[in-house]
C-alpha cells in the first residue's frame, strides 16, 4: 500500500455536521486498485458520533468498499440520521491508527476539498486528464455488431487508464443500445448522467456512457458517447487495437451512483 501526506483542507458532511475536518489528510492507495482515498487522524473525525456497527458489512458496491480486511466498522449517527457502515479501521500497519469514511453515494452528504464539492473519490495528485480534438476513424464492433463509426473523435487520455473514444451521437448505433438507470461520478469529469447497454446482450450491461454538462476541463466530450475498451472491439485508422486490462475491466470495479 502505497501513502502520501497532502496539503489539502478536507471536510466531510452529514446531515450539516462535519463529521470530517483535517488539514492533514493521508492519502493511500490500495495495492492493485487505482483510485485513491483518505485516512484520517482520530482527532480529526467526530469519533463522539461513530458507534460500533453491527450485522454483516456491505458487500456491494465493492468500487468504494475497503479492498482488505477491516479491524473494525462504525456507523455514523447524526439526530435521526444513521449510515451504516460509513466508516471503518483498515486492517493495514500503514492505516491501523487511522479511521477511513466512505465515499459511497448515499451514506456521507458531500466532501469538500478546501472550498471545492468533490463526489466519487479523492481527487489523485498523480492524475492527469486531458482531451484532444482528432480525424483518426474509429470502430467499434461487438461480435458482428457495429456499435460506432467515427472520424471524429475526441480522444480522452486519463493516467493509467486507456485512451477512451468519446463519439458524435449520430457516428453511433444507438438503436443496438438500450438507456440504462445507471449514473456515476467522476471527480475529474463530472457525472455521467446517461449509460446504455447493448440490447439483449446480458454481458454488455452499462457498456457506454455520456456527460452531459462534464466539468470545464473536459467540456470538449459534452453530449457524446465513449464506450469501455475493455469490453469491446476497437479499429483506429484500421488498425485492431487490442482489449486492454483495467480495473474497469471487472465489473465490480465499474463506478456507479
């Protein structure tokens, strides 16, 4: 596991309370998982607030759960208001002095670093995003279904992550996708408010996505559609490109709201 003391005035908020106050967060990284988050000193957490939770923890949504073993899980109790499990000890020498609280949508109300609202995770210092304007063709086929054809794509190139293709809604078959209920956020894009899967295929579920009003940094893939590498098959200028490994490659892994 990897950790890095960092310069950054975070708080956490439930219910209009900080349950979270630190100007000396540590940030850590799980062994083979690439999204960072925070462990706290015990003085900066409203402890006074936590109780010892009970009954088995979640198991589902596994992108914001711990990825070792807990030593101990608390709820979080504000008045009326309880998130179960919103908090724990992780079971790593590196964390054992230190308290860890979900990100998980639902439970905690928002995050804050410095002035700024941060959803999904904490932002990566390491981490770079950036969009590029191109005339490469780019298809994209699943099985003998094509799924899009492009020559203008905006390609989105995130730090250890594939370069993703993000597609003009009329160079895509949408009538081979079906709109899904799923939404997720992203701290460096924003939220995905849209996501389709490929039509009465069980293995292509949420399998493309698009932003309708992206964070400024990005705002070049508004209203477009990119799809996961890792689940289909991509030509650029003709070339076959091979399916990469990502964490996004298992489904669990896949961020939703």
């Amino acid at each position: 596991m990897r950790t890095e003391r960092i310069d950054k005035w975070v708080r956490a908020y439930f219910d209009g309370v900080a349950i979270v106050e630190s100007r000396d967060p540590l940030l850590f990284w799980e062994e083979d998982f690439p999204v960072p988050s925070y462990a706290f000193a015990h003085s900066d957490v409203r402890t006074d607030l936590l109780t010892e939770s009970h009954g088995e923890p979640p198991q589902k949504p596994s992108f914001f759960l711990p990825k070792g073993p807990v030593s101990q899980w608390y709820d979080v109790t504000v008045g009326r208001r309880t998130a179960p499990h919103a908090a724990w000890v992780r079971d790593a020498p590196e964390l054992s002095d230190r308290l860890v609280l979900s990100w998980q949508p639902g439970l905690l109300d928002r995050w804050l670093e410095e002035d700024e609202q941060v959803a999904g995770h904490p932002r990566d210092p390491y981490k770079r995003v950036e969009t590029l304007a191109s005339s490469r063709h780019v298809v994209l086929r699943l099985g003998d279904l094509t799924l899009a054809d492009s020559a203008r794509p905006i390609l989105l190139l995130e730090t250890s992550l594939p370069t993703r293709y993000y597609l003009p809604r009329e160079d895509v078959n949408l009538e081979a996708l079906t709109p899904s209920s799923n939404r997720s956020h992203c701290p460096y894009k924003g939220i995905a408010d849209q996501y389709w899967s490929v039509t009465g295929n069980p293995d292509a579920v949420d399998i493309a996505w698009s932003y309708s009003a992206p964070l400024p940094a990005v705002e070049k893939v508004a209203g477009r559609v990119a799809f996961y590498n890792e689940l289909v098959d991509i030509t650029v200028d003709g070339a076959p490109q091979p399916r990469p490994t990502s964490p996004f490659s298992a489904k669990e892994h896949r961020p939703t709201i």
